[in-house]
C-alpha cells in the first residue's frame, strides 16, 4: 500500500456545499469545479494525515462495499490536474503507467460512482457585464441577454447608444 498522505488545497477556494456535489471556485486560477459526492468525498479528507488506504476504507464505507484503490487514484488525478491538492503524491509503481482511461475501466467495478470534476473557467468582470439586460445601453447584439440591441428606448437618447430589447 502507497502510504502517500494526500493534503487537499484550502487557500483562495469558495467552497458550496450542494445536496449531491461540492462546487470550489479557485480565485487564484479563475475557475469554478464541480466535484461530485465521491471526488468531494476524498478532497474533504485529504488532511495530510490519512493514506490512500484510508482514503479507500472511507470510500468502502461510504459505499457499503468493496471499492478498489484504483478509485481512490482515479480522484487524486483528477484534484491533481484541477490544482485542488497542495502538492501531487507519487503512484504506486504497478499504477504510474496506466491511464485514466484504463483507470476508469479498473475501478468501473465498484459500488460507487466514479469520482468525477467539471471545470469552467469563470468570466472575468467585463465578461461577465458583456450579456446585459433588456433596457440596458448597448453598442452591439452580442452584447445583450437577447441577442437584440436597437436603437431608440432609454439608451437612444444618447449619442451612438442602442438599448437591449
């Protein structure tokens, strides 16, 4: 058994608790992920103090049966390439060449879910101002919930201005 002691990253991270998911927006990176129940159930108790055995019991028990430590691996690559660990632990050396395809299948067997992280990167300010709404002062269609930007309303009034409709 690899006795890596995985620590989950907790610095510049908003953390919202969902009924089947955890979302983390990373401020540093500017990007949001959606961690489902099982890779959210291994990133809370990366504390720097249990192994990835232990990591596994807790899995087992969470699952009310068996699940391969492949699963456990499976959700650290994943934290690992999403940034969500302090620093990466090392496989064991029968895992160090196996993809996450292959890993997928190894740990396809258990009673749970496959750990699994959605990410998107967050607009920036000016980005996220770009979709106005309808009455809003506007230079271009893409620049509106609607896709509609014309001249006249409230914005018409002002030289070169168009108003989302």
């Amino acid at each position: 058994m690899n006795q890596n002691v995985p620590t989950a990253r907790k610095d510049s991270l908003i953390v919202k608790e969902l009924p089947d998911e955890t979302l983390v927006y990373d401020t540093q990176r500017d990007k949001a992920h959606c961690l489902n129940s099982t890779a959210a159930l291994v990133w809370k108790n990366c504390d720097g103090k249990r192994t990835v055995g232990q990591l596994r019991e807790l899995m087992e028990k969470n699952a009310g049966a068996p699940v391969p430590e492949e699963m456990v691996w499976l959700a650290l690559d994943q934290l690992k390439q999403f940034s969500l660990l302090e620093a990466a632990v090392t496989q064991p050396p029968h895992l160090s060449n196996v993809s996450r395809r292959q890993m997928m299948r190894l740990a396809a067997t258990a009673a749970i879910a496959a750990p699994m992280i959605f990410s998107i990167v967050a607009p920036n300010p000016a980005q996220a101002q770009s979709l106005l709404p309808p009455g809003a002062c506007c230079n271009s269609p893409g620049q509106c919930q609607s896709g509609s930007c014309v001249q006249g309303g409230p914005c018409g009034t002002q030289p070169n201005t168009k108003s989302c409709t």
